[in-house]
C-alpha cells in the first residue's frame, strides 16, 4: 500500500487525477470505478483540465459506487431536479469530458427491482472486465461505498441503510445548500459491497482534511473490523494508492516512514 501524503487537498486532487490519468494513458479502454461526494471534486476539475490538453476518455467505461434509492438517473436532463449522483457525476465530470453514454454506469436510484438491478449490476462490471482502478473516499463513519458499519466484509451490489452521521454529513454537504429538508434526505442507497470493491483490481482511496483523521489512522493502521468497512483496504491484493492532505495524515502514526517510502519509491523510480 502506498499512503502518499500532500501539503493540502488542491496537491492531493492533482496527484489522485494524476493517478487515474496513468491508467487512461497506459489503457485508453480501462474501466473506472468512481465516488462521488465532497473529496473527488478537485480530482474531476484536475482531469477536466488534462482532457482539455488531450486527455481522451472516448473508449474509457466507469461505474459508480453508488446512488441514493429513489432519485434520478437520467443523465444530463433531471440534472437540475435532484441531489442524485447521477447528476453530480454530470456535473463535476462527464459533461466536461468526451466519454460516451453509454460507457457510463450508474446505479439505478429508480428502479423499480432493486434486487435484480444490484445482480445486473454485478454482471455488467465482470462483463466489463473487472474494474481497473477504483477511487474511494472515505465516509464520516468509516464506510467506503455507502458500506455503513457492520455491513459484511464479503457483501456485494445491494441497498443498504445510511446511518445518521452520513445522512447528517451529507445533508451539510449537499442537501442544505439545495435547499432540501433533511427528513426529505433519502434514507437508503444502492452501493457496490465491500466484496465487490475488494475485487476491483487497483484502489485510489482520496481523503482530505483534520475531520477525518481520527477515521484515517484507524482505516490504515487500525484492526480490520466490520464497523469500520474500510478498513477492508487492508486485505486488498491489487496496487493501492491512497493519497491524503497533510490535515488528513495527521493522526497516522507511522507517516514518517510513509513519506521516507514514498521518497525512496521515486528516487529509484519504482
Ligand atoms: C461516494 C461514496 C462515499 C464517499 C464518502 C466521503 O460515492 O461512496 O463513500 O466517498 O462518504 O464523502 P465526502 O467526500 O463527501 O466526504
């Protein structure tokens, strides 16, 4: 696991789409697993600028990690109607860049058979090939997805409850600017599970500022545990980047030697 620590969130979003632009480079048809929320922002906005310097992601597909039940899908026309994902992923990326339609993959917040959706969405990753890279954030509450506490280890694509404190975080980054009450909020999401991240062949986790550095330290140097479903990091087999601000890395114990690591790695170029 590589933990790279940058001076502050705009050098952590530049090194993370530096990342992810490794990849779209190296593989121009990979797939991409993709978060949404307050920390990918400045990581969208720095891959919108590569692509205006020909960064080109025609043949590149991405899936989502997950959508809240009961809100939009359609891209690009319920966009100024909802809180969904979907249109946060229209907003902060896919209408800036030159992806197709149809290589974008959402979950499905209207669906009407949610159990059949999650299955499809399962398929529709391994028909893809697997995901390549996906990048993650970090949740108030320790989850990854929207993997609440004690979600199995081992759970796949299903709806799952939000806890308070990600419904109250999300309503203070989202919901209250939109104007929307918070008993409005909905309540579940539809989220890949910790097994199917896990089976994601590289992760990029993001994770900024002092707010969560309490979480950061227990993900990364903590016990694997269920009540904390990042902490699943740990048992992944791929390339993991995670790359945090300096607020972020605060609590980590051992960040000198992560820093002397990441300082050698570039020294002998590995
Ligand atoms: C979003 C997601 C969540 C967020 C996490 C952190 O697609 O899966 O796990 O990454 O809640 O959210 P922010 O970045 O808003 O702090």
């Amino acid at each position: 696991m590589d933990i790279i620590i940058r001076e502050n969130y705009e050098q952590m979003s530049k090194c993370a789409a530096e990342i992810i632009a490794g990849y779209v480079k190296a593989k121009p048809d990979c797939v991409l697993g993709l978060a949404t929320g307050g920390t990918p922002i400045g990581t969208y906005r720095e891959l919108i600028k590569m692509h205006r310097e020909g960064l080109d992601f025609s043949q590149v597909r991405t899936f989502n990690l997950d959508e809240y039940l009961g809100v939009g899908i359609d891209l690009g026309k319920t966009y100024d109607l909802d809180q969904s994902y979907a249109r946060f992923m229209y907003e902060e990326l896919f209408k800036h860049i030159n992806i197709k339609r149809e290589n974008i993959y959402i979950p499905d917040g209207q669906t009407k058979d949610p159990k059949k959706f999650c299955m499809w969405y399962e398929q529709e990753i391994k028909k893809a090939g697997g995901i390549d890279l996906q990048l993650l954030g970090l949740g108030g509450d320790g989850h990854w997805g929207f993997n609440e506490p004690g979600s199995s280890l081992g759970s796949r694509t299903r709806v799952q409850a939000l806890t308070e404190q990600t419904l109250d975080d999300n309503y203070e980054a989202f919901y209250k600017k939109a104007n929307i009450a918070r008993s409005q909020m909905p309540h579940f999401a539809i989220t890949m599970g910790t097994g199917t991240i896990l089976e994601a062949k590289n992760i990029l986790m993001i994770v900024n500022g002092s707010k969560k550095a309490d979480m950061v330290a227990k993900c990364l140097e903590g016990p694997i545990t269920s009540q904390i479903t990042a902490t699943a990091i740990q048992l992944h087999s791929g390339d993991i980047s995670v790359v945090l601000d300096q607020a972020a890395a605060s609590k980590l114990k051992n960040s000198d030697h992560y820093k002397f690591v990441e300082k050698m790695k570039r020294q002998y170029g590995l």
